[in-house]
C-alpha cells in the first residue's frame, strides 16, 4: 500500500486541523513548568480515550496480520501475530498527552518495548529516525532517541484487556512523552532511515518533534 493511499486527505477532521495549525489554536505561549506539575501547558484531563482518527479504522484479522521492521538495521524482521506475541513482553504505566488539548493520566499498557525491539534488530550506524506506517495508510516520523525512550513501546493491550481496533488494536505504538500523533494506530511497518522524512500531520501543519511540555504543535513553531 502507498503510504498515503488510504488517506482522505481533504476530510472534514484534516481540514479541520490544518486550520489549526495555520491559526495556531491551543497555544498558551508557555514554555516551561515546574517539575512538580503533571499536565502540560494547554491541556486538560479526561477520565475516557477520546478516539481520534482520519475516517478510517481497519479490520485487521490477526491470522492476516504482519508486522514489518525494515531499512537500516542489520536484523529484518517480518513477524506474525504469533511471533509478536512470542517476544518479550513488559507492561508500563503511563500519561498521554494529545495534540488537541486533552490528557490522560495512569495508563496500563502491555507490550514490546521498542529497546527490546532495538536489542533484536540492531539499527545501523546510519540510522538516526523512525518512520511509522499503519494500515491506514497513515504515516508519522520520530527521530530514533525518541523512538528509543524506556517507556516507549508497540502495545496490544491497554487496562489488561486487547487493544480496540478504535484505538489502534492490534498494535500501536505508544510514545508517552511526545503528543499522541506520534503514536501510530494499527501499526503495519517500522522503517529505519538514516534521513528524517516528514509523516501524514507532519506534512500538514504540524511540529515535526511534538514534545508537549515545550507546546510543540504546529510547525510555525519550529
């Protein structure tokens, strides 16, 4: 599938957001915080998972599923859900932040961390970012310290049940401390490269390294 393929590109939500960007709605001009505070500048807690997404949300049957890990490493791989299931699992508590204002706090997630995975794919000298494709064909773009954070990982469950196919179920990846853009639902394939290249929301208004406590929304921020 062509990355941006599936992507409805004109869509009310995308539309909608790239208005955003443009008139640089949310932002508080705040930029640093004290360290005994939790919520990021801008945001706002919700008890729910609001679901967010371009129009689309794949059916993937598990006995058609793959994940494929690709580029610069020096280990491949290309799993099934059975493979994925047979790795290393590790389970964390954490906040997320989404671009759009709200915030969540004390997440349970179960899954692969992505040191786990780095460990296993051996990423090349050359590689320095992470580029994420999902079944929707949906992309976004981290550089590879971020991808690497400890408490970074692909999940499948969240609250000890399986991840909704709404919340990206199978798998996502889940990056807590960069907005939850950056935390591709139902992932497809995990490209190393050695030069940044721009995503879906990337492309379309926004920051290209989305760190919430610096307000990194848009790219006019940049």
């Amino acid at each position: 599938m062509p990355d941006d393929a599936a992507l409805p590109a004109d869509s009310k939500l995308t539309r909608s957001k790239r208005g955003w960007a443009q008139s640089g709605k949310f932002l508080t001009g705040r930029v640093s915080r004290p360290e005994t505070e939790r919520l990021p500048p801008g945001q706002h807690l919700v008890r729910d998972w609001p679901v967010l997404d371009l129009g689309l949300q794949p059916d993937i049957p598990l006995d058609h599923w793959r994940l494929d890990v690709t580029g610069a490493v020096e280990h491949p791989v290309s799993w099934s859900w059975r493979d994925f299931l047979a790795q290393k699992q590790s389970r964390e508590v954490t906040d997320i932040h989404c671009v759009t204002t709200w915030s969540r706090y004390d997440n349970n997630w179960e899954g692969l961390l992505t040191r786990d995975l780095l460990d296993l794919v051996m990423p090349k000298e050359e590689a320095g970012f992470v580029l994420l494709h999902s079944y929707d064909g949906y992309t976004t773009n981290l550089a590879l310290e971020d991808f690497a954070a400890p408490d970074a990982m692909l999940v499948h469950s969240w609250e000890g049940k399986p991840l909704t196919r709404e919340h990206g179920g199978p798998l996502r990846l889940m990056v807590p401390h960069l907005y939850f853009w950056k935390s591709a639902k139902w992932l497809q394939k995990i490209e190393f490269r050695p030069a940044d290249r721009r995503g879906f929301w990337e492309e379309n208004g926004y920051h290209n390294h989305a760190d919430p406590w610096k307000e990194e929304r848009y790219s006019a921020d940049e």
